[in-house]
C-alpha cells in the first residue's frame, strides 16, 4: 500500500511539474512578445 501511495504522489508530482513548466514557458513568451499599442474609445 505504501508503495502504491508513493508512486500517486510521484505521478502527481510530475504532472505539477509539467504544468508548471509550460507556464512558465507560456511566460517567457508573454514577456517576448512585441508590445503592441492597445486602442482606446475616447468619450465625447
């Protein structure tokens, strides 16, 4: 049962570890896009 417990929490682990990976990947290349001017409505 032990064993059983700790292979979920390894298998857990990883996919936590995945997603995170991906975030931050999906980050950096927030941070690398060019910043495009953002339109505004002006109220008359």
């Amino acid at each position: 049962m032990k064993e059983g417990i700790e292979h979920a929490i390894v298998k857990q682990l990883s996919k936590t570890h995945d997603v995170l990976k991906k975030a931050r990947g999906n980050l950096e290349a927030k941070v690398n896009e060019p910043v495009r001017p953002q339109h505004r409505i002006r109220r008359t």
